[in-house]
C-alpha cells in the first residue's frame, strides 16, 4: 500500500525553465492538496483538486502557477519562468475525502533549486 | 484568517524525559480539527496526533498527548519517554471547513542521549 508518492524529489531548474512536479494519492484518495514550504518556515497551502476540479486555488500565486488533477494520472504543479525566490520543497497530500478523520497523508516533497 | 503560533523555535530534551511543545491558534469556527506533524531530517511529514475541537476529551496515541484548552486556544503536545527517534521539527496544524491547513512555524526538538 504505497503512500503519497512525490516526483522527483529533487528538482534544479535555471532562471526561466519550467518546473513540473508530480504527485500520485494514496490508493483510493481523490482529494490532493499542494502545500509550499520555504527554508526554515512552516508549509503553506497552495491548492486543493479533486479528480478534474480545482477546489480552492486561494493559496497560489496569481501568475506562473498552475495545478491539475487529471482522471487518469497523477496531479501535476507546474511552474513557469521559474525564478530564484520559487526555490522551496513542494508538498503534496492526500486524504480519501474532506475534512478526512484521518488526517492528511503527505508526499516526501520535491525540492526544487533554481539557479 | 487562521493564523497557528509556535512560541519555541528550538527545545531539547534528555533521552526519557518528558517535554511539552506549545501551540495556539485563531480561528472564528466552532468546528475544527487540529493536528501535530513531525518532520524528521527526511523531510517526510508525518503525522502524530489529531483532535476534533468539538472533544473535550484530549487525544493521546502511545507517548504523545495532548493538552487542548479550547477557550485558550492553546494545543500543546506532551511526549513521554522520549526517544532519540522524536528527534524532528514538530509542526501545529489547524484545518477547519476549507479543508487546507494552517501550519505553525516549527518547532526543532533534539534529544540528548
């Protein structure tokens, strides 16, 4: 019963490139969140999908950024025109609904560098 | 706006003893859950103990405990015994009806053998 798997988990990228980073839910979760952690803070949300439907994207930059959560496949955030200040571990979670009893259950992130 | 406070950036206890991480939140809904997630060097997220506002009754799980004081908004976390494996960033969380969390700081904790 594999968890949330995150890929890659690393991930250097030059000024300007994209960034794509992956995320495949637990088996038989539909519900993924990203999540957003720069050095030294706490992880900030980004967007909430379910399968095809963006939930709430409040927490994602207005401009490069974008989410999807396709039928078939795993999520996917993509990055445009990366920039220096984008270097951060990205966290995805997943839980089998929401408000999940359980908790949320989290990837082991992508860190992505930009140079 | 939900906003999560960590008081203690960095806290160290001996290999054994007992150490208690603060935490308190704000929020205006009646009807939340909160959690602890322990973030070892690994970098995974893992989580170690949740509660529902509306139980007055603090969660335990095996060594950790909590301490909810919901007028105070205050969510701490007790560990007993500690283990040089408790050796993490322990994050407070809050999730209400949006479904996202809220996420504290951090707080590093070692354990001295």
């Amino acid at each position: 019963n594999a968890g949330v798997m995150q890929n890659p988990r690393h991930l250097v990228r030059r000024r300007g490139q994209e960034a794509r980073l992956r995320c495949s839910p637990m088996k038989g979760h539909s519900h993924v969140y990203w999540y957003r952690q720069l050095p030294e803070e706490g992880l900030k949300f980004m967007v909430y999908l379910q399968k095809e439907n963006i939930i709430d994207e409040s927490g994602m930059p207005k401009e490069r950024f974008s989410a999807e959560f396709p039928k078939e496949g795993p999520s996917i955030l993509r990055i445009q025109q990366v920039v220096r200040g984008d270097s951060a571990a990205y966290f995805c979670a997943s839980s089998p609904g929401d408000r999940s009893f359980y908790g949320y259950t989290f990837g082991s992130g992508t860190r992505l560098t930009v140079v | 706006a939900q906003t999560v406070t960590q008081s203690q950036p960095e806290m160290s206890v001996q290999e054994a003893e007992t150490v208690t991480l603060s935490c308190t939140y704000d929020t205006s809904e009646s009807d939340y859950y909160l959690f602890w997630y322990k973030q070892p060097p690994s970098r995974q997220m893992i989580l170690v103990i949740r509660q529902e506002a509306y139980k007055q009754q603090n969660a335990t799980e095996n060594r950790f405990s909590v301490n909810f004081q919901k007028a105070a908004k205050s969510f701490s976390l007790k560990i007993s015994d500690s283990q040089l494996g408790d050796a993490a960033m322990y994050f407070c969380a809050t999730e209400t009806s949006g479904s996202r969390l809220t996420f504290g700081e951090g707080t590093q904790l070692t354990v001295n053998p």
